[in-house]
C-alpha cells in the first residue's frame, strides 16, 4: 500500500486507511470504530488497556491508540446518525468502548483487503463496513424529499445553505424541514450541512487521483478550509479537532482521496 492515507468520504462519516494513525489520550465528538489490518495495536480506554485487533469507541470517550504494528482502518461518524444509533444500541459500552466480534472482524478486514486491492470498483463502502457491524436487518428508506435535499447538498459546491433555502427546494416550511429530517437521518440538517463543509475541506486538501493518469496536488488547509465555506483555517481547524480529536494537517499532509464511484466534488 502506498505510505499515504487513504480516505473515502460519505454521508457524514470518513474512513482513512494507513501505516501510522496514532493518537494519545484525546477524546472528540466522532463515533469510531478502529480496526487493525495487520497486528494488534496498543489501546487504553478508561480502566482498560490491552492490544486489540479491532473496537468501537463511544462518542466524547477519552482514549489513546497506537498503531505502530502495521495499517490500520479508521471510520469516524457523527454518533447522531440513525447507522451509529443502532451500533450503539446493539453493543454494550458500558466501559466507553465495545470489541468487534470475530467472526464480524474477519468480514470487515477481508472486505478493506479487497477495497485495497480495487479501490475504485466498490460503491459506497463506508456503508457497507457499517452495515456488518449492525445486528438490525431493517433496510432504512429515506423520505423521498429528504433524499432529494440531500442530493441537492451533494451536488453543490459551498454547504452554506439556509434551511429556509432547503425547505423551499421541497416546498416545505422550514420548520416542518427540520423535524421531518433530523427525524429520517438521525441529526439537525445544520449540524448534516457542518460535517458536509467539513467532508469537503478533507477532501479539497487531500491529493485527488480520479484516474490513472493524472494527479490533483490537495489545496492548503487556508484554501480548502476556504472553498469547503468556513470563514477560515483556524475555524475549519477547531471544528475539525472538535470533532475527531486530531489535527487536520496530520492526515491531509499525506493523504489520497479515493472517489470510486461515489460523487465526486
């Protein structure tokens, strides 16, 4: 694998592949779940420490990791989604933090092997990963507006919106917007239009290869945090850290994104 980070995007969540995340005691806002490709990595959460090959950590949770041993797989989520309500409902956190089964595990390692491998041949693959972990066999169906709001946030530049903007796409009240979404998706529609400007400004810093032979150098953080439709770099850096407890120059100053065949920005 190459010595980047490898990072996929979706509906506000991230997933980053690599050969070194490693983290000290920190805690953010982000639901994640950690997995080793190769050996167990060095985990302390709360009153345990071990090496585990793969957790699932509570939101606002203190913990540390070090991944020396190998690659590992990050997916970070806003905890707010109806995906995460159901990981969580399903686990046991009693000590901030939940094993991946085995059986689980396997599924999930063979399945990144294999996005490794053909990275641009899988659709939605943050999804997919997520899927496996949730014991609930319910297919969620998006009310058909709120699918077309959040098709409309995807295929625009700048996630700087207003809901009574939104609401008049659907010919909704802003107010019965709000409910109706925060209802089908789990969280506020301005808390979804923060992860997307955030999603974007990871995505516009990071190296973009959307074929073979060309390559995209990512923007600064100042330029992506900027196009992304934060009011600059501090503000973009604060929420980043907020959120998923690391500094945004410590993934994106060697990192790819990899599109496949979702929307590319």
């Amino acid at each position: 694998m190459s010595d980047k980070h490898l990072i996929y995007k979706s509906v506000n969540s991230l997933l980053i592949i690599g050969s070194d995340i490693d983290a000290s005691f920190h805690r953010h806002h982000a639901f994640q779940i950690s997995i080793s490709l190769d050996q167990p990595f060095s985990f302390e959460c709360e009153a345990v420490s071990g090496f585990f090959r793969g957790v699932i950590i509570g939101p606002d949770i203190s913990h540390s990791l070090s991944g020396i041993n190998g690659r590992q797989a990050l997916i970070l989520l806003d905890p707010e989604l109806n995906q995460a309500k159901n990981i969580l409902k399903d686990k046991n956190f009693s000590q901030g933090f939940a094993e991946i089964d085995d059986v689980v595990l396997v599924r999930m390692v063979d399945y990144i092997e294999l996005l490794l491998e053909q990275p641009r041949n899988i659709r939605q693959p943050i999804e997919e990963l997520i899927a496996m972990m949730s014991d609930s066999s319910e297919v969620e169906v998006v009310e058909p507006r709120i699918a077309q709001i959040i098709e409309y946030i995807a295929s625009t530049e700048h996630k700087t919106a207003s809901v009574d903007e939104l609401a008049q796409i659907v010919h909704l009240s802003s107010g019965r917007l709000a409910h109706l979404f925060k209802q089908e998706i789990g969280i506020p529609i301005r808390r979804y239009l923060l992860w997307q400007r955030l999603l974007d400004a990871c995505a516009y810093a990071s190296t973009s290869t959307p074929n073979s032979q060309k390559r995209i150098a990512g923007m600064s953080l100042t330029a992506a945090a900027h196009r992304a439709g934060f009011t600059d770099a501090s503000h973009f850096t604060r929420t980043f850290k907020s959120m998923f407890g690391i500094h945004p120059s410590n993934i994106f100053k060697h990192s790819q994104l990899i599109t496949g065949n979702q929307r590319d920005i």
